[in-house]
C-alpha cells in the first residue's frame, strides 16, 4: 500500500473478527514502531505483547474500552523507558511518532488498529498487572486486529485552520 | 512508495540540491500531518510554511541547525494550539504523529526532511519572528528539500531490547 494512500485511509479499528494476528505481524508492527525518529536516537519505547486472554482481560479491566481489548487479536502496550528519555515533549512526540508507523504499518498489513490512551488514567495499574516497574511509563496501548469492517468515515479540519501563514 | 518502505527507508536529511520544493508538496505534506490521530480527534496542529529567504535566514538564526534551514527549499514551523490542547502527553504525542506522517510524506514524494527540535530552546524568539501570539506552542521546525543524497545509513536498537516481554 502507497505511503500517502495508507495516511489518508488508516482509521481506528475498533471492531475486529476473530482471525488471529500472527506472529510475524506482531514483529513487523513492532519493528515499525522502531524506526521511528527519536530526539539524539534515543528510542525510549519499549513494547509489551499481551495475547493471552487472560492477560488481556485483565488490561481490558482497565479502560472504559474493555470491549475493544477484549476483541482484538493483540494488544500491545507501549511504553516509554524512562532512563533513556531526556526531554519530556520530545519524548514524547518521538512516541507519539512510534505510535504512527504502528497503526500505518497495520493498515499496510491489512490489519486494523486503535491507540487507546484513555488506559492511561489507570497507568500505575497497568504496571503492576504487567509486573514491569515504574521504570517503564505507559504511553498507549494498540488493539490489533482483522477490521470487522472498512472504509470508515473520518475527518479532519481545512487546511485554512490549520496553515497560520506561508512567509 | 510502500508504506513499510517509507518506514524503513525514512532518513533525515539534512543536505539539499537547490531544487525547489512545489506548493503542490508543501500541501501535500500538510494534509498528511493533518490526517494523524489525535485524542478527542482534537487536531492541535498548526503549520507556517516559511519559504522567503529572509524568514528562513531570521529562523535558521535561532539554532545551532543554521545552515541546514539555509539550505532547505522551505521550513515548516508546526505549532500545537493551547486552546486545543487537552492533555500535555497525549497532546504532543499527537503532535509526534502528525510530524511523522509529515516526514513519511516528504520521504514517499521523492523529497527528504528532517526533523528540528533543538530550535524549542529557543521558541519564543520563533513566535516573535512569526509574529504568532503564546497560543502557539513550537513542536519542531522540519526542513524540506530535494535531498543531496540517499541511503544514508541509521541504527536501531534490537527487538531483544525493546520487547519487554509476551504475556
């Protein structure tokens, strides 16, 4: 799938079937996720695949998007490795980057995914259910799936909101 | 370009031919920023395409990156709009996306690009050179041109230290 193609039509999946993610997918979705940019190439994320379902309930048991983890093949959770940051906005634009070639990367797969952030009011939660310390600091977490369906309707502001001034 | 290409071949370039970058480009390159993820679908991007000599000479006075501004056919200030804003973390991680689907598009059009952070120490200095008021946040300037060269080689970390674990 062209880069620009897979920018204008990735949406967030929130409904998936039941065929599983392999794998290889996971890998290639994560090693995405990896070359991102990062500020002096730090490449504070870290990465947790939760496929069990017992582990997933647990994290779907800490978000108003229960449902969504529940459904998803994968959930990956990511994380930002404090003793590799250095700037806070940076950093965590740099995840927000990582976070972008994940979900361009499942689309280009022909897989669906969403970035949940609202998970990140039970943060703490989220670490201990995971046995990872507060080294690691929760960013988001991707349900990755087969999409239930396609082509669904997004928007986005005019480029005269958006564009200030040209000079 | 393939979407999983322009992810791993991505470079940042810092060296450009004085070839132009067209208007046709610069939107192209906007409406593929505008078209990430943000939280609440919020949209806090903001762009000044700074093109005139002069506004590049002024910017590019404001980091140690001089002549990589100098050199570029144009500068793209992008800003995060407070009075969007919802959540810091969320906010520039989505502001993190939105550069990358910028660069990934610079990258898929034939162009190269890279990413400036270091400028934010001095971003007061670009609003008053903007003449954009405090409700603009400096995220990064991104420096477009027609790439000197290509192939550049980068590194990343390996999976064994970036996947925590599976569960």
């Amino acid at each position: 799938m062209d880069v620009l193609e897979a920018i204008y039509t990735r949406r967030s999946v929130r409904d998936f079937t039941c065929e599983l993610v392999t794998p290889e997918q996971v890998q290639e979705i994560l090693r995405a996720g990896s070359w991102a940019p990062s500020g002096l190439n730090n490449q504070p994320w870290r990465f947790v695949v939760v496929r069990s379902e017992g582990k997933r309930r647990e994290l779907a048991g800490l978000t108003k998007y229960r449902r969504i983890i529940e459904g998803a093949s994968v959930a990956i959770a990511v994380f930002c490795d404090r003793e590799a940051m250095y700037n806070d906005t940076k950093d965590h634009q740099g995840m927000g980057a990582c976070l972008q070639n994940m979900l361009l990367a499942s689309h280009g797969l022909g897989l669906g995914a969403v970035w949940l952030g609202e998970i990140l009011n039970r943060s703490a939660e989220v670490n201990v259910a995971l046995e990872l310390p507060t080294r690691y600091e929760l960013m988001a977490v991707l349900a990755v799936g087969h999409p239930a369906s396609r082509n669904q309707r997004s928007k986005r502001k005019g480029m005269e909101e958006l564009l200030l001034k040209e000079c």
